[in-house]
C-alpha cells in the first residue's frame, strides 16, 4: 500500500527468472496442488512495479535457477528498501504534505508499537538526522561468508547456515566505509 501511495518502484530487476509455484494467498490448503500457485515472469531491466508486483519481486523463492534462492530473494529485498528509502526521501514526496499524511496513517494502521506518540517528535528527528549519511548494507553471500553443511544431528535436523572459517566475527567492520 506504501509503494502504491508513492506511485510505485522503478527497480532494475538483474537477471530474468520465472517461478512457477508463485503462492496464492488463501489457497494454501487447496486440494488442487497445482490450483495453489501462480507462475509470476520477471524481465531483466528497468521495471515500474506497483505494490502487488513489488511484492512478488521480493517475495519469490521457487524461481528457476539462481533467483531462486533465499540469497537472491534477500538482494532483491534490499534493492526494494533501498527504492522505497529514496522515493521516500525525494522533494516531491518530503514537500507534500497530502502525501506525507496518508503514509502516516498507512503506517499507524500496519505498525504495531508501544511507542508513545509523545516519542515521535524526537524520532523524527532522528530520522531526519540519517537522512545526511549513506544508507550502508551487506548481505552474507554462500560460500564466500557461510556455507551450509550436511542436516545432522549437531544442529537438531535444522537446515542452518555457519560462518565460513577465519572471517571475522565482527562484520560491522567488513561493512565500515573507509
């Protein structure tokens, strides 16, 4: 609902992928397995997404070849925070204060907190403070920072992902700008 309140994402999508078993909300349990999902086509290059779209882009997680894993899923994902950030932070959106109010009242319906609104004047604040530096992002990539090993007994069944040998446990310094 934000991303169409903005008038929708321009994201340039890198690699084409197509996932055929695209799930369809409120067709989790339908007898038919093939009736569950829907196969959703994404083209490389720019691409205007509105909301529903968006969502698919960073929700897939079937798709052919390399887009379909959980690391594609999680680049696509902070491309699309990233997108949103900008939009957000751009002179038509910051100026206008019809906009500005409706997001608002967007979040106050989706966002549940105990933050009182007493708070949010500082947060703002806050907020408009980070606007001056750069947004900074990571993302741990299989096999240069984790690997997944054999499902064992040492990690209870559980499909896990563990650091790589002799990285650094402090990966905040990996990210620093010089």
């Amino acid at each position: 609902k934000i991303i169409d309140l903005l008038g929708g994402m321009d994201i340039d999508v890198e690699r084409s992928f197509v996932d055929h078993k695209f799930p369809l909300a409120g067709r989790e349990n339908d007898p038919c397995e093939a009736c569950r999902y829907e196969t959703i086509q994404f083209s490389a290059g720019w691409q205007h997404m509105d909301g529903q779209t968006a969502l698919k882009y960073v929700r897939s997680r079937q798709a052919e070849g390399d887009e379909g894993t959980d690391f594609a899923r999680s680049r696509r994902q902070e491309k699309l925070v990233l997108a949103i950030r900008s939009k957000l932070l751009s002179r038509p959106v910051i100026t206008n204060p019809q906009l500005l109010w409706a997001l608002y009242q967007q979040v106050a319906q989706s966002v549940v907190t105990d933050i009182t609104s007493q708070i949010y004047p500082a947060l703002a604040r806050v907020g408009l403070r980070a606007i001056k530096h750069p947004m900074r992002t990571g993302t741990l990539t299989e096999p240069d920072w984790v690997y997944h090993p054999p499902v064992s007994a040492a990690q209870d069944g559980q499909w896990v992902l563990l650091p790589v040998e002799g990285l650094p446990r402090n990966v905040e310094n990996l990210l620093a700008v010089p």
